[in-house]
C-alpha cells in the first residue's frame, strides 16, 4: 500500500503522507478466493502468535509468503515485483 500511496498522492513537506477515507476507498484491493483468504488469515496468525511469544522472532519467511500470495493476487509480473520491492527498501 506505501507504494501505491507514494505513486498516486505523493508526501507532504517532509515526506509526510495524509490519508484520509476518500483516498483509501480507492485503493485497488482484489478479491481473494476463500481459500486463499483462509491461507493469509493462517500466515497473519501464525506471525500475530510467534511475536506475541517473542518479539524478536523472525517472521521473514511468512512475510515473504504473504508478499508472494498478494502478488499473485494482483496478478503482478517479476518485473513490477521488482519495482515494488526496490520502492520498499
């Protein structure tokens, strides 16, 4: 979402961003399956639980699953996955 806000409303001096709902009604959020809905829900879960035993635990592969479900989900190719991850860092 950062990188679709940054490509669309831009930053503030400073680089701050103003959301506001108007701008949020738009974002362009795809249906998922329910599966698939089901299998994001387990990930956020399982990432939820595992910091709320440890804090400092390393959740980077189930970040990275639910990057890969919602690329898939926005249909993106390796090139736009690409720019969204080079925009994010």
């Amino acid at each position: 979402m950062l990188f679709y806000v940054q490509k669309t409303l831009g930053s503030d001096e400073g680089g701050f961003i103003r959301l506001f709902s108007i701008h949020v009604e738009k974002f362009p959020i795809p249906s998922a399956p329910a599966p698939e809905k089901q299998a994001l829900e387990g990930l956020v879960d399982r990432i939820l639980k595992a910091k709320k035993a440890d804090p400092a635990a390393d959740i980077s592969n189930q970040e990275l699953e639910i990057n890969d479900r919602v690329y898939r989900l926005y249909g993106l190719a390796k090139e736009d996955i690409k720019i969204v991850e080079e925009a994010g860092q």
